[in-house]
C-alpha cells in the first residue's frame, strides 16, 4: 500500500462530498466510497474522482454465492478502481470469485484493483460475535482465520481492527496486507466503533494503510487534520 492514509467519504451526496474536497484541491488523495455514496451517486462519481487522480478505495463489502460475486467484481473492477472489498465470511470460494471476476473486468493486469476481505467490523466486540454471530471462538483466533482463508483465495489483504494487525502478520504472512478502519486522535470521540487506535499506534501494530472518517471529515479543519494525521503515522 503506497498510499497508507485513506480519507473515507461517508457522505449523503456528491456535494456534501466535494463541499469537504474543496481545501483539498491539488493533492491527489486516496479516497473511500461506500455504500451510503456510491448507492447515491454511482458509478459517476467513481469516475470522476478517478479523473481529477485520486485513487478510489470502493469498499462494498460483496457478499453472495460466489457467481453473483464474481459478476459484481467484474462491474466494480471495470471502473479502475484501486481497492475493492468483500466479506471474509463469504468463504473461500466466494473469495476466489472475486478475484476471478476482478481480473476478467480489469482494463490491464496493470490497472487490476486489489482485493480485500472484511473480517470482523471494528463495531464487533468478542462478545456480540460470540452471542449473536454464534462464533465460539476468540475475536483475534477468528480473524486470523479469516485472513489466512482470505490469503489462500489470493486476496492480497484484509480489512481488520489495528489490534488484529500484529496478530495477522505473525500468522498469515509480513507481506499480507492489514486494512484498518477504527482510528481516531487522542482526543476524538469512538462513536459507534469498539476496537478503536491512535495513527501511531496503528503503525505500531503493523497497518498497512489507515481508514480515516469521522476524525478528517468531522474536523473543524479538515486539511490540517488529514496532515496531522500523516504525520503521526509518519512519526
């Protein structure tokens, strides 16, 4: 990841959006279009962003039988997107799907979006996914072993707390990559997040890319946060 801090765009429309984007003019930034964004606006605004030459992290969580998944990939793919994402609980085959449907719609092997699966949302405590998923194992034991299905399915990664980074890399592999959402500043609330981390300790756990929302987007000053922000994780 040669890119390590993605801006996640969790906006209702496309000018909320570009409203934030304003001060940001000039810098080519990586930026995360979910499903709240991409459901609005779509595609359009994928292509657009990628026109102005920022890198676009699509994060839509595929998650059906694996055929289904593998049509949708080869849609996303098409968009030159550089980041797709899909559900590790999918299994390996629907994984595998993704991958296949992400080369076949691909411009070039060069151009190809990498591929990431979700393991558990940094929402999820150990103990919601013991009680209401009916996962008896640990939160970590299970998302390693998502990771190392996801890593089998040639993935290149997965998208996990910070806390499960180390933990990953140790288990699966230093080269596979670890996505992760949950971050926040010292002093910003956790809102709806659980497993949440500072920049620096991310680095610490060995992420290989920060996801960023609410403490950029939410900010009294966004651009002078988002290089706070990279220079914490540069420190």
């Amino acid at each position: 990841m040669n890119h390590p801090l993605i801006i996640a765009m969790d906006f209702q429309d496309r000018k909320a959006a570009e409203n934030f984007l304003y001060p940001f003019e000039g810098e080519e930034l990586f930026l995360k279009v979910g499903m709240e964004l991409f459901f609005r606006e779509g595609p359009a605004i994928v292509e657009a962003w990628k026109e102005l030459g920022h890198r676009i992290f699509l994060d839509i969580k595929l998650h059906d039988i694996p055929n289904t998944v593998k049509s949708a990939a080869r849609q996303l793919s098409a968009l030159d997107v550089d980041l797709i994402t899909v559900h590790a609980a999918g299994g390996s085959k629907m994984m595998e799907a993704a991958r296949e449907g992400i080369e076949a719609g691909a411009r070039s092997s060069a151009q190809k979006a990498d591929c990431v699966a979700v393991t558990q949302l940094t929402s999820t405590t150990e103990e919601m996914m013991q009680a209401e998923l009916g996962i008896a194992g640990s939160l970590e034991d299970t998302v390693i072993q998502y990771a190392a299905n996801a890593k089998k399915a040639g993935l290149e990664g997965v998208v996990c707390s910070a806390m499960e980074a180390q933990a990953i890399k140790q288990n699966v592999g230093p080269d596979f990559a670890a996505v992760t959402p949950g971050i926040r500043l010292q002093n910003n609330a956790n809102d709806d997040q659980e497993r949440v981390v500072t920049p620096a300790k991310a680095r610490e756990f060995g992420s290989d890319a920060i996801v960023v929302g609410r403490s950029i987007t939410a900010a009294k000053h966004p651009y002078q946060t988002y290089q706070e922000i990279q220079k914490q994780w540069r420190e």
